[in-house]
C-alpha cells in the first residue's frame, strides 16, 4: 500500500487530505495520472504541471523525477505550486554532516515558539532561525556553517551551543544579545530555518513544514543591506581577488571571530 498526502489545493479535489492505495508497483507518473482519473465529478481539477511530488519527504525532482519507481510503504505528498514558484530542497553536506536550509514564511503569531516547538520535537537536529536579510545566497550559508561545523570541531565555537554560534557569525558579533537582536527571529520578517543532522529526521522536517515554505530561492537579493549593515565599502570589495568577492567577505569577517 502506498499512502497519498494531499496538501494545499490537492485536498480540494479529493474532499480529504489522505488516501491510501494499492499501486506499489508504479511510478509516480502512473501515480499521478491514477490520481486524476480517480477525481469525483464536479470536484476542481488537480494542475498536474505545477506540483511537486515529495516521496518520504524527499522532492522527486531530485532522485528520477516522474520515473521514480514507487514502493510498498511509501509515503507520497502531493503539494500544489503556487505563485509560479518550486519548494526545490536546499539541502548539502558540510564536513560529512547533513544540512537543509528553508525560507520560512513568517506569518506566526509567535515565531520564537515556533522554533523552540521544532527543537523540542527534532531533538536531534541542530536547528536555527535566520533573519533572510542576513543570508546573501546559499553559499555564503554554507561558508557559515562550514565555520561555525570547523569551530565545534575543534572546540573553539563562539557558545556552547553550535545553534548561536552560527546566529553569532551570520550577525558578525560575539555577542549573544546583539546576534539574537540583528540576525534573531523578528515579527513578520521571513526567516531562513537552518537544520543540521540526519537525513532522515530532515526528510520528516521538510515534509512537516512544506505548507509554510516560502518558494524562492537564495540569489543575492539583499547585498546592499548587508554592505551597509557591516560597513563594508566599495574599496575593501575591490581588494578581494574573487568572483564572489560580498559572500567571501561576509565569510572572513565571520571567521575571525573569538570567543
């Protein structure tokens, strides 16, 4: 049996948000084109061209696409894509170590208990929340980590807590306070949620929180505030010898800093 989980929209055709059905054998073409002769008359159409399937909380995009052979016990989420956009996976290894990234939409009526809410529940995943201003594009995020990976490593993090050292050192501070001011958690201000650990409890991560994902990717969009934020001027950038010459930057002023 193979479990179908209907998010957003995709409930509207079926008038349920969970289906289970025998297709073990299929892929998930088959899957999908099952699912749309299977919509009771007068319910609205399932837009099979702008969906992204997600197969144990994994993006098909990202193992054969609509060739993905299915199999007994799968888990298979159907989410509709809004406003033109793809919740493609950001996720990367740093040092061997499992990391995603997800832009969060932050519409919660409290964000801090939100995120105290997932670390509660993924108690074995290192989870924190960015200020998107404060992450230029998904390298400079692996820059971070990969600093903040290296500082716990050989036990020089700015905390006790790998957690705020990364806050600290995308905020460029050694202050906790100042971090959680500037780059922490503010209302109404999407946010980058950072989650390190074992793909598996990702998987359910990212499945859990698929319906609040903002679909947009990490791509320069806030250079200028981030130039004006650290101060750094025409002159210094042009001192780099780097065709990334800001997130290379961003990255030496994080990783000089001491506890």
């Amino acid at each position: 049996m193979i479990t179908i989980r209907l998010l957003g929209g995709a409930k509207k055709s079926f008038s349920t948000d969970k289906m289970e059905i025998n297709k073990d054998d299929s892929t998930v073409a088959e899957l999908v084109d099952f699912l749309q002769k299977s919509i009771p008359k007068n319910m609205p159409p399932l837009d099979v061209k702008n969906i992204l399937v997600a197969i144990n909380g994994v993006d098909s995009s990202t193992l054969q696409g609509f060739s993905t052979n299915l199999k007994n016990g799968d888990i298979v989420s159907i989410i509709p894509i809004i406003h033109g956009g793809s919740a493609r996976r950001m996720q990367f290894c740093v040092f061997k170590t499992k990391v995603e990234l997800m832009k969060i939409k932050n519409n919660l009526n409290d964000p801090a208990r939100f995120l105290e809410d997932l670390r509660q529940k993924y108690r074995n995943l290192a989870i924190q929340a960015i200020d998107s201003h404060y992450v230029l594009n998904i390298e400079h995020a692996k820059k971070i980590i990969a600093i903040s990976l290296a500082a716990k490593k050989a036990s020089i993090m700015l905390s006790n807590k790998l957690e705020t050292d990364i806050l600290m050192r995308f905020a460029c501070t050694r202050q906790i306070s100042d971090a959680i001011q500037k780059a922490g958690l503010q209302k109404r201000q999407d946010f980058i949620l950072i989650a390190i650990g074992k793909k598996s409890s990702l998987d359910k991560l990212f499945t859990e929180l698929n319906t609040i994902l903002k679909l947009t990717s990490l791509s320069n969009s806030n250079p200028n505030f981030l130039k004006k934020e650290f101060s750094i001027s025409k002159k210094q950038l042009q001192a780099i010898v780097s065709h990334t010459k800001l997130e290379d930057l961003l990255a030496e002023k994080a990783a000089v800093l001491f506890r």
